[in-house]
C-alpha cells in the first residue's frame, strides 16, 4: 500500500505563486507516474501535470507555462510549482501516484485564487 500526504496550497491573489507538496510513504518501490489533478466544484477531475519515472513530463493546455512538476525520488515527494496564478486555478488538487494498474491519491488540499 502507498499513502499520499500533501502539504501547502491555501489563498493567493491573481498573478501569485503557490507551492504543492506530496510525500509518499508505505510500499513505494516500484512507483513510475506521479500526477497531479484539480476538482472544481461541479466540474470533473482532471490532470493538470504528470512526470514519469524517467522525468518526462506532461501538462494541461490551461497551466502549460505557469505550472512546473518535478520529483525526488530519494525523497519520495512529488511537487507543483504555480506561478502566475489565474482565478481559474481554484480547485482542490490531488496528487496520484500509479503503480501498474493501481492507483494512489492524496488528501486533497484547496487552492484559493482571488481576482
């Protein structure tokens, strides 16, 4: 089993930058996507970006340019850096780490962008 913990989001204004953090603990060996996803009300969850074991990485259309993943894999975290900061980005975000078929989520943190 792998358990997901995440830190930071919180309130920002328009133009601002925040700073996700997700710790993995348990079973990890093994780990290959790291993904992070965001939730607004009455919308779907989608993925905002996602690295690979190898470090490659993919980001939605709306944050390309704004928001940056990277990992530590001796760290086990996983982060997100958003910067220039939209009042589009509110939403919960969830980080998601796969392991073949399986996936992992995190708790969930709410990220506020005020106009």
């Amino acid at each position: 089993q792998v358990q997901l913990a995440q830190a930071g989001g919180g309130l920002a204004q328009a133009g601002g930058s925040l700073r996700l953090s997700c710790a993995a603990s348990g079973r990890t060996f093994g780990i290959n996507v790291l993904a992070w996803y965001r939730q607004a009300p009455g919308k779907q969850r989608d993925m905002v970006a996602s690295i690979s074991g190898s470090g490659t990485t993919n980001y939605a259309d709306s944050v390309k340019g704004r928001f940056t993943i990277s990992r530590d894999n001796a760290k086990k975290m996983v982060y997100l850096q958003m910067n220039s900061l939209k009042p589009e980005d509110t939403a919960v975000y969830y980080c998601k780490a796969d392991r073949g078929s399986y996936q992992y989520w995190g708790q969930g943190t709410q990220v506020t962008v005020s106009s």
